[in-house]
C-alpha cells in the first residue's frame, strides 16, 4: 500500500502499518517522538506492556497523551484511563475513567470504534492525520493522532497508548 503525504493538510489519511512503516512519514515531531520511544520499549518479541512505559522519559508529550484501557467481558469496551490536559482542553473535558461509549454518545456508530477496534485486535499501530470528524471540534482545522498497542502479556492488547497533536485554524498548536 503506497503511504500517504501527510504534507496535504485538508486531505484526511489514515494508516495501520507498522511502526517502521509511520516513521517513514512525514509526522508531527510529538507523533515521531512517543513512535520511537514506542521501539525503545518494544520487547524483542510481542508487544510492549503499560509497565514498559515510563510517562517520566516523554514529559513533553504528556500534555498530549491519553491512556485508553481495553475490556473484553463481557464485552468489547473501552474506557480512558487518563487524558493528557490537551486532550482534555480540546474536548473542554477531563473525561479520565469514563467508558468512550458514554462520553460520545456515536462513538459506537463511528469510524473511530471500528479503528480502535481494529488496533486491539490486529496489535498495530494507527496513524491518522486530517481533519476532525468526531467530537464536533470545530474550532481546530486539523489533528494528527498515533495509536500504540500496549500488552501486558506481550499478545493481547489491553491498553492504547494515544497522542493527539490539535491544530487551531490559525495554525497553533492547542
């Protein structure tokens, strides 16, 4: 699959790939940053568990990151375990602890469960970049976000590493 030119702003594009394949990207340097510490803490085999992140080596990201804990029973549920203050300023909430299902009430109906879906279980990262079509912001003209898969056993994701980097319309970052 040819990757796509992130340099295009208005055009959304999205990515499942490989972490190898994103950084061949042209990415926000907060998006290429928490990439590579990703692999730094990525096991030789499986995946790379919460307990292999260590929020105190990316200080600068954090305002950025959010935590998303995956549960599987009774159902597929997905739940934010923390929400970095940019987040939370963007989305003019803190909604750490709160299931995606009821802070969004057409997140189930959207293309972003069916993503994150896809994240969980394939166990690869996700790139997208564009504009917002979730969660009504308005006020920002583009977002480029990243997608980790983190397990504890090193097979079954049980948590997304996220960061989010907003752009308002006057091109600042929020």
């Amino acid at each position: 699959m040819p990757l796509p030119d992130p340099s295009e702003p208005s055009i959304n594009q999205e990515l499942s790939a490989s972490a190898e394949e994103i950084l061949a990207l042209t990415l926000h340097p907060k998006i290429r940053a928490l990439v590579e510490y990703w692999q730094t803490i990525h096991p030789d085999t499986g995946l790379p568990g919460r307990y292999h992140f260590e929020p105190l080596d990316v200080p600068a990201l954090l305002p950025n990151i959010w935590l998303v804990d995956v549960e599987r029973k009774p159902k597929l549920r997905l739940r934010y375990r923390l929400v970095g203050t940019s987040v939370a300023r963007a989305f003019e909430r803190d909604s750490t602890g709160r299931y995606l299902d009821e802070v969004h009430s057409e997140f189930l109906d959207s293309h972003i469960w069916l993503y994150m879906k896809g994240v969980v279980q394939d166990g690869t990262p996700g790139w997208r970049s564009g504009t917002p079509r979730f969660w009504h912001l308005r006020e920002f003209l583009s977002l480029e976000r990243i997608y980790l898969p983190l397990a504890s056993d090193g097979r079954e994701v049980d948590m997304i590493l996220a960061l989010t980097v907003f752009v308002d319309r006057f091109g600042n970052e929020f």
